[in-house]
C-alpha cells in the first residue's frame, strides 16, 4: 500500500500552518536585573511601616509550593523557575515614540507629594512619573485621554498598595481614551468582610472547588452563599453564573479595575498574594470591562487560599503578550466575549493556577455567530498561541461556543484534569503540544451546537487517559496530520456519545489501550493513518448502535493482540488496508453486515480473520497469506458471503466449525485457496 496522501482540505490547512511561524527562537530573551530596593520617603506620608506580610512579598519569602504534594520535582523546578523570574523583574526597554509636553513628578522632593494630585493635574499628551517607594492609595483615572504613568527609575520600581479599594481603577468617556501604564508594582491586600455590604456579599459570594462524584470523574462545583444545592457543571462553566460572579460594583475590589477606555500595562508586577483580610469575594488582579486592554511583560501573581483570578473580562478587546500568571485559585485567565470581542494570548505562562488555567466562553451562540459573520464585519476573534499552560490545577484551557478559535503552538502539559477542552467550538487546533496531563490531552465536546474544530499537526504524549476525547452529538471534528498520538495510558483517540469525527494521516502509536476506540452509539471515518503498537488493539470499535465505521487505507501493525476488533457492531467498512504482524489480524464479533474489502492481511501470529458469535460478514477480494496460524476462521452459526479473496500460505487457510460447514463449498469455490483447510465440531483452539 503506498504512502497515504494529503487531500485537498489538507493543503488547504498547509497553507495556513505556513502563514504560521512558531519557533523557539521567538522566546524573549529576558534581561537580568537587580532586585527590587525600596526607597522610602521620609515625609509622613510615606514613613516606612514594619508590615511583615508586605515584606514578605517584596523579599519573596512567599512559599505556595507547600501546599502542593512531595515528590513532583518538575512541579517544584517550575515554581522555582517563577521565583527567579520574579525577582529579575525583567525590566523591557520601553520605547514609546511620543512627545510629552509635561512630566509630572510624585515624590518626597517633588511638586507632587500623591499620585492622584498629579493625575488630577495631568493634561492630554502628559506623562506620570513616580519616585520609588510605598503609595497607599486608591487611585481613580477617570476622563483622562494620552497620559503615561511609570517609575522614576526603571530598575526600581514605584509600589502601589491597597486594600478594600482598588490600587487603580480606570474610567474614560471614550473607548478610544488611552492610558499607558509601565514599571510599577501593584500590591492588594484584601478585602475585610466587615466593610462589605452584607447584600452584595450574598450575591457575590462563590467558591470553586473540585470534587470526586460517584463516577470518579472530576466536576467543577460552584456553589453560591444564598443557596443551599450545589450547582454542578460538567468540565465548564455556565455562563449565567460567570455573568453574574461581577455585579456592578466588583470591579471595585481588584488591583486595577479598567471600566472603559484603552489601557496599556506594561512591564508591571501585580500581586495578590499578600492576602491579609478573611475575604470571601473574589479578587482577579485585572478587571477588564467594556474596555480594550494590553497587558505585556507583567507578572501577576496570586493566592491559592483566596478567590483569585489573575485576569478578568467581559464584553472586552484583550491582548496579553509575554505574561506569566500563576498561582490563583480561580483561574488564570476568565473571559466571556461576544461577537465584537477579539482576545489574544500570546508567549504567556499560566501555571500553578488552582482552576483552569485560560477559560473564554461566549454568550452569544456558535451559529448565530456563524451567521453574522456573513454579513458582518464584527466577529469574534480568538487567537491563543506560543503559550505555555502546564501545571494547573483544573484543566489547562476550556473554550465554550467559540467560533473560527486559533490555537497554535502551545504546551498543554502536566495540568491536573485535561490539557484543553473545546466545546461547541471550531477553527484549528495546530502545532500544540499536549503532555502528560492527567485525565485527556485535549477534549472535544458537542453539547448544544456542532464541534467541527480541526486539529493538526499536534503532539499528545503520555497522558493518563485518552490522548484526544471525542464525544457529543454532531461532533464532526477532524484529526488530521498529527505526528505522535502516542504513550497515552488508555486510548490515542477515543470517540462516543454520537460523535462522528474524520480521522486521517496520523500517526497513532504505543498507546497503553487501544490506538482508536470508537463505540456508543458513534463512529469514524478513519483513513490513511499508520497505527501500531498499540498494546491492546491498533482499531477496536462496536457496542450498541455503533454503525457504519470506516476503516480506509490504513497501515495497521505490531499489536499485541488485534490490529482490528469489532464487537457488536451493525455496518461499517473495512478496506484497502495493510493489516500485519500483530496477534490477530482482525476479530468481528456479533456483528451484522460488515463490508471487508481490497484489504492485505499477513504476517499475523494466529488469525487473520475471525467471525465469531453469529457474525455476518462479506469478504471481496482480500490477500490473506503468510500468517502464523489460520487465515480465515468461522465459527458459531457465523455467516459470510466470500468471493475473490487470495487465501494462501497460511499454515491453515480456513478452518470451520461444524455448524458452519455448508460455507466450505462456497469459499473453496468462489475463492482462490492454496493449501490445507479443516472442518471441526469445536473450534477448541480458541
């Protein structure tokens, strides 16, 4: 059988992998940098306070990697790694090509004594500039347009501390106001219960937690203060539930609250995990509203013990670029977008986040979105690419009713449930890596619209169950080009629940179960794929209602046990297939009407083909030969229908049971049979 070739449909995505450069050579090579060294005012507005939690923080003494289990040495390397970043600070050469006509000074010997003084003063085309030291105030912007807002010195940053309030919150009039803000350290402290009005607390309180259901499978759980039953969602959120986590008024409890305008964050450090007020809300560093933000070269750091979230968004453009976010409790990065939102996350790091670590979801419908698109010029854009998502501790990125998605070369790798999920999702899915995850790689999932994402030249390796899961009704997905779909604990690419992917030219290999498995109520085209060394079956498929599975041009090989099992399957088509060298060739059992045809079977060490269990089958035109044992066995009142097949130097080349004996004539006649064959009252042989 020759080399399986591209279809059309693949050099279309050729072309677009070209347009597509994702090497390593693109990584930021980050400067080293001295530490952080606090210059304190001496005035009492800026008296240096003996605050052991603060100092923590500045010094790095903060230590989340307790809470994490012994013996996970890359988990410990990765937050080491973090710490050393952190403490660079990575301070970028920030070269804005703009004219300020004043410069604005906040410090001790200085005309401005608080930043919010120099704001209030600032005009358009003015720009901020802060003396190193401590500042506890709750700064607003509000109607400010063309302002920058940075450290006096670069190497030492400015540090704005607050608690109950915002460090910053942004308000403009327009969407096309800017602000850009650079080399500052943000520190929020919490959020005391006693100054919260107890209405609201009700309303907003929420916790996320995982939990282990009868099934054993993992759940998200969220669980509102005002209600006694749990609410309980499969792998993602519901999306009433995010719009309402916000009224309001919580964008008033966040490190910098962007209500409306455009705003730029630059090179800033953002942390959250000086955490000292018994909080029950939820505090993401970045709230992002109706507004368009960038967030570049920042570090935003949180606290496992509270209700972090590192950045959130609604109805928003966002862009983050070289970012690191990790250790928060709910989730690195939470979105919900519409059609006229584009997100962007590129050569960012989320890890060590409790929950997942990138969510987007839409409140608009994948179909009405499709429809729009038509005629609209606003659609929804999402672009994840270059980032590294590894070591959360829910899934690494869930996608929900996101339409046209790109998702290009990413890590996927170590997180606690699986490396992605996609439901009611399409675009492409290229050039990813999916790692040692513990549950899937990724996930595909059809609830309430289509799945029909592509998925190409991506790797999954070693996870601990399937390397891709498929499932849902109308789940039309495609696999197309994956290289390495293989080490996974259970199956490469496991496929139920009425899904009907596309699977063809990939390489499925060495998975710990089967290399596809397709069964409840589903089935597969598979086609011109190279599957082997999978060490239960290369293909099994079958179970009730799982009709009509093709299997096309495939090389089949090296299986412990059976380079094809079928069981209680109704249809399907088996052909032009090279099947050799594993155990059995192929195994139907309980079968009704499966169609084998034009397929090479050879080199087997028992069976080539067996019908067992009243199976039906038609066999047209196969070359069955130098297999170790049987070439065709049929048995238990089986029936098939044999003609043109090439059956020969077998060390048996058919061998019936009695109560299949009136096929003898028929296959001796209609077949080309070169060599010895048996009849027996009982197969005792198997």
């Amino acid at each position: 059988m020759e080399e399986p070739k591209k279809d059309e449909s693949s050099n279309l995505i050729d072309t677009t992998i070209k347009k597509v450069d994702v090497t390593d050579e693109e990584k930021k090579n980050s400067s080293n940098q001295d530490k952080l060294i606090l210059g304190m005012n001496n005035d009492e507005e800026y008296e240096e306070e003996e605050d052991e939690d603060i100092n923590n923080i500045l010094n790095d003494d903060d230590d989340d990697g307790k809470e994490r289990k012994k013996g996970k040495d890359e988990e410990e390397e990765e937050e080491e790694e973090l710490k050393e970043e952190e403490n660079e600070n990575e301070n970028a050469n920030l070269n804005y090509d703009r004219h300020f006509d004043r410069e604005l000074i906040v410090g001790k010997d200085y005309e401005f004594k608080t930043i919010q003084s120099a704001i209030n003063e600032a005009k358009p085309n003015n720009i901020i500039k802060i003396s190193p030291g401590i500042y506890r105030e709750n700064i607003t912007i509000k109607n400010k347009t063309k302002i920058d807002i940075c450290s006096l010195d670069n190497n030492d940053q400015a540090i704005i501390l607050s608690e109950n309030s915002p460090c910053m919150m942004i308000y403009c009039l327009e969407q096309t106001d800017t602000v850009q803000i650079y080399n500052i350290k943000f520190i929020h402290r919490g959020i005391r219960d006693d100054i919260r009005n107890k209405e609201l607390l009700e309303t907003e309180f929420f916790s996320w937690h995982m939990a282990h259901l009868d099934n054993k499978e993992s759940y998200f759980i969220y669980q509102f203060a005002n209600e006694i039953e749990k609410l309980e969602v499969n792998y993602v959120l519901d999306i009433k539930i995010v719009e309402n986590i916000f009224d309001e008024n919580h964008g008033n409890f966040c490190a910098i609250s962007i209500l409306k305008g455009t705003v730029s964050i630059n090179n800033c450090n953002i942390s959250l995990a000086c955490l000292t007020t018994e909080t029950k809300s939820i505090l993401p560093a970045i709230y992002v509203e109706n507004s368009t933000a960038i967030i570049e070269n920042t570090l935003i750091k949180g606290n496992k013990d509270y209700l972090t979230i590192g950045i959130y968004s609604h109805d928003a453009q966002l862009k983050i670029n070289e970012c690191k976010i990790f250790r928060h409790r709910c989730g690195g990065i939470v979105s919900v977008v519409n059609e006229k939102n584009s997100i962007t996350v590129q050569k960012c790091r989320l890890v060590l986040n409790q929950g997942c670590g990138l969510l987007i979801m839409s409140v608009v419908g994948k179909s009405t979105l499709k429809e729009k698109a038509k005629g609209a010029k606003d659609t929804l854009e999402l672009n994840i690419e270059k980032n590294s998502i590894e070591f959360n501790e829910g899934s690494g990125m869930i996608l929900k009713k996101c339409f046209n998605a790109k998702i290009i070369g990413n890590l996927f790798v170590s997180n606690l449930l699986d490396g992605a999920e996609l439901t009611d999702c399409d675009g492409f899915v290229m050039m990813n890596n999916f790692e040692k995850n513990k549950r899937n790689g990724l996930v595909l999932e059809a609830i309430e619209e289509s799945n029909e994402a592509k998925i190409f030249k991506n790797k999954f390796d070693e996870n601990y169950k399937n390397g891709i899961d498929i499932l849902g009704d109308n789940n039309k997905c495609f696999i197309n080009q994956n290289d390495q779909i293989s080490g996974n604990y259970l199956n490469g690419i496991y496929v139920h629940n009425k899904a009907t992917p596309e699977i063809k030219f990939n390489k499925i290999f060495q998975n710990y179960h089967h290399g596809i498995l397709v069964e409840n109520n589903s089935s597969a085209l598979i086609e011109q794929n190279k599957i082997y060394e999978n060490l239960r079956t290369n293909i099994s498929f079958g179970g009730q209602l799982t009709n009509n599975t093709r299997i096309l041009e495939n090389e089949i090989y090296n299986s412990r046990n059976e380079g094809i099992y079928i069981v209680d399957a109704e249809g399907g088509e088996i052909g032009n297939n090279k099947i050799y060298n594993n155990n059995e060739g192929m195994i139907l059992i309980r079968c009704k009407d499966v169609f084998i045809y034009c397929n090479e079977i050879y080199k087997n060490m028992r069976t080539a083909i067996l019908l067992s269990d009243q199976s039906t089958a038609t066999l047209l035109k196969n070359e069955i030969y130098e297999n170790c044992f049987i070439g065709l066995l049929v048995r238990d009142s089986s029936q098939g229908r044999f003609k043109d097949n090439l059956i020969r130097q077998n060390v048996i080349q058919f061998y019936l049971s009695k109560d299949c004996l009136n096929q003898k004539k028929y296959i001796i006649k209609l077949n080309d049979v070169q060599g010895r064959h048996e009849v027996a009252d009982y197969c005792s042989i198997f």
